[in-house]
C-alpha cells in the first residue's frame, strides 16, 4: 500500500490533472474513498506546492447521521489546517420542485455547491473521489438503462462541471481499486465514516454492487473487473473519435450531406446540438430525430424539437391555424410529464393499477392500460383512411364514418386531437370515446392517466 502515494501521484503528473503551484478543492463526504483522497493530496501538496481546500455538501438526507458527517469533515480539515467550505441543501425538496430522482437532484444541488465553493477559493480544479469501482458499477448501471459508447465509457481523468465549465473536476483515483484505498487506510490508520444507505439494496447502484458484480466474478473468468475497464478504455477512445467527428461536421461550413454520415456520427451530431440548447438526449429521442426528419417530439414540458433536411435540430413551433399535419412524439419514460400540442397542454401520470376508479373533477381526464399503450405515445389530428375501435364495439370504423354518425363538423374534425400508440393505433381522441383495446381491465397492471385542457 506505500506504492499507492508514488502510483496517485504519477497518474497526477502523467494526465496533467493538477499542475505544481496550482489550488484545488478536494470533495469530500467524510467517507473512506474521499478522506483517503484528502490524505494522500495532503501528503504531497508541500512538495507540489498545491493549496488545497475541502468541500463537503449536506444533503440532509440522513438526519443526524449527516450533520455528524459534516462535523467530522470540519474537524478533520481543522486537524490538517485546511480552509473547509460546507454547504447544504434539501435534496428531496429539491427532487420534489423539479420531479426529478433523488440521485439527479442531489448531483445536481451538490455540483452547483462544489463550483460554487472552487470559485470562492479561487480554484480552478475540484477533486473527486471516484475510483476503479466505481467505474464497473457506473458500467452496468448505464448499460441497464440502455446508455450508448458514451455513456458505457465511464467518467473521464477530467471533466469540465456541470454547473460551471471555468471549473475542472479531476479524478485521481480513477484506476485505483476500492480494496486499494481500504488497506491505505487501515496501513494508515485514517478515520472515515460509514454511510449506512451504501448498503440498501432500495438503491440500484447498490443491487449492483452487492448482487450483480459479486454474482458475475464468482462465474467469471478470473480478471473480470479488468476486462470492464479494458472495454470502458476501447469504448471512451471510439467515442472520442465520433465526439470529435460529429463536432467537426457541425462546424463545417460546406457539410457533407447528414444521411451520409455513418449513424453513430448522425446519432452524435443530434446529442451535441439537444445538448447545447440545455435539452435531454435520450436514444428514444435520439432516433426519432435521425429517422424522422421535420417530424416533432416533445422532450421537456411545453418544449418541441424537430431537424431538418440538413441535420440541424430546431425548435418547433406548431400550426394554428386550419388543418395540421404535424404530430408530436412523446415518450413516457417518466412517471409523470406535461407537454404542450397545439392548443392543447396534456399530461400524463403512470402509477399502479390498484384500483379501478372512474374519472372525476374538473378537467377532462381519461384512464387506459399504461402496457398496452407502451412507452411512447404520438399526439396528431385525424387523418383520412384512419380507423378506431371505440369502446363497447367488436370491431373497428372509418374515423370519418364515426364523426358523421355522431354529426362533428368537417371544420370540428380537423382540429380535433388524438394519441395513437407508436405504431400507430389510435387509443385516444379528444372529447370523445376511447378504445376499446386500451381499457383498464382485471389483468390491467399499470394505469396511464390522461388530461388535457386548452394551453
């Protein structure tokens, strides 16, 4: 474990993560991986010449547990006669206003104080405790959720912060393994406190540390955690060539035609441009951009994109007048989610199908079978040729048939919304009755509930 000081410290000088001279605020929760971080920063900082600075952000998640965390990271920059720099915020508050996940919310709170910190301490670098391990449960945590190469090539040496590109995160311990850091820390009797939450199996980082990863090395090959990060390094350099491929076209000015471009660049391309106007790029969005061109689909509340012939992603801005031929995709990833269409504002909420309950209050509402509707929906108006199977009826009728049979005006028709599935079936239709196929039903599991009102 003495090599772990030399080995940090010429990965330090190797990658150019801290120059001699430089300040840097180290991150720490007061937990083993960030406390050994501190420690080993601390021990060569007078030989480099760096200033360091601790930060430690409260995410009042643990009640006591985590004021005493933050006691003890202040006592142990005290001990070290290091300037601390706490902060704190209401992680769940802030998931709750933003109805995002508790792990989304809390990186969000704790970057934003961490930039917020390096500023104050006039530091160009915050150092982050991320390690080896961490790496192989990032992997499978975003290969579960469907992540491409960049998302499946880990976090980087470097990083520009989310919440402010003028600071640097640096990782130093990033091909260092966790049993490394516990046997410095035993060799150098360093106190840490357990966070108890590291062991509930509620979280899914956690069921993949505890569950998957031992249940794979104990059928693997021997070298398993090696293989991982072999396959994280392929991946990150490819994915630095498409990155720097996707870039260079964007910035071209006589660009070669986008439906030429191979489709990791095309996929690229469309991520770069969602994300420099501040927008999710999900696969699912991803692709419908690439294979749809001037098509719509909602990826924020009241927020529309489309491309164009050329690649280039715009913001849509629909129609109001006479009839429209738009349509809008809208995935329901989410839980809960709100968009705007036309003159309409629809949201949605998918939650257990517990109980069966008709719809009731103000605003109009429909309920149907969250799995039988599946995970995008398209919101467009009628179209001629376009059949429906209204509920209580055996088979389907010309949408055409059915609005003159129940006498709506041609000019009425044209205006109304309806929701198909992805594939194109229709389950829902303003003002009027649903499907007979998407009904809640006694084998129904999850439930989507409907509303719209005018925007």
């Amino acid at each position: 474990m003495t090599d772990l000081l030399a080995h940090v410290e010429n990965s330090i000088r190797q990658r150019k993560l801290l120059p001699p001279g430089r300040r840097v605020l180290v991150a720490v929760s007061g937990g083993l991986d960030s406390m050994v971080l501190l420690h080993l920063l601390h021990r060569r900082a007078a030989a480099n010449r760096w200033r360091l600075g601790v930060a430690h952000f409260n995410h009042q998640l643990r009640g006591r547990a985590s004021s005493a965390d933050e006691r003890f990271v202040r006592a142990t920059a005290g001990t070290l006669g290091l300037p601390c720099f706490a902060g704190k915020g209401s992680v769940k508050c802030h998931a709750q206003h933003t109805g995002q996940s508790l792990e989304m919310a809390a990186r969000e709170l704790r970057h934003a104080f961490l930039a917020q910190a390096a500023r104050q301490f006039s530091a160009r670098a915050v150092a982050l405790a991320h390690h080896a391990d961490d790496q192989v449960e990032l992997f499978f945590l975003r290969l579960l959720r469907g992540a491409g190469g960049e998302g499946l090539a880990g976090m980087r040496w470097r990083s520009p912060s989310p919440a402010d590109e003028r600071v640097e995160l640096i990782r130093p311990l990033l091909d260092v393994p966790r049993a490394d850091l516990a046997g410095f820390a035993r060799e150098h009797r360093i106190r840490f406190r357990e966070d108890r939450s590291n062991a509930s199996l509620a979280y899914e980082r956690n069921r993949i540390r505890h569950d998957l990863l031992p249940a794979l090395e104990s059928r693997a090959r021997p070298g398993f955690r090696n293989a991982v990060w072999r396959a994280m390094e392929i991946i990150g350099a490819e994915n630095e060539f498409v990155t720097e491929s996707a870039r260079r076209w964007l910035a071209g000015r006589h660009r070669t035609p986008f439906d030429s471009l191979a489709i990791a660049v095309q996929r690229r391309c469309l991520q770069l441009q969602m994300r420099r106007r501040k927008l999710a790029a999900e696969f699912s969005t991803t692709e419908w951009l690439r294979l749809r061109p001037r098509l719509p689909i909602s990826v924020q509340r009241a927020v529309s994109v489309y491309r164009d012939e050329s690649g280039l992603v715009r913001i849509w801005k629909p129609t109001t007048h006479g009839f429209d031929p738009s349509e809008l995709c809208v995935p329901l990833s989410e839980p809960a989610g709100e968009i705007v269409f036309g003159r309409l504002r629809c949201s949605w909420r998918v939650t257990a199908a517990r109980s069966f309950r008709k719809p009731s209050g103000q605003s109009p509402r429909e309920q149907f079978d969250a799995d039988r509707v599946g995970a995008s929906i398209i919101l467009r108006h009628w179209r001629p040729g376009d059949r429906f199977q209204p509920i209580g009826m055996s088979a389907t009728v010309k949408l055409q048939d059915w609005f003159t049979n129940l006498k709506i005006p041609a000019a009425r028709r044209r205006k109304l919304m309806l929701a198909t599935t992805a594939d194109g079936e229709i389950f829902w239709i303003e003002g009027l009755r649903i499907s007979e196929r998407f009904k809640l039903t006694n084998h129904t599991r999850r439930r989507l509930e409907w509303r719209w009102k005018q925007a």
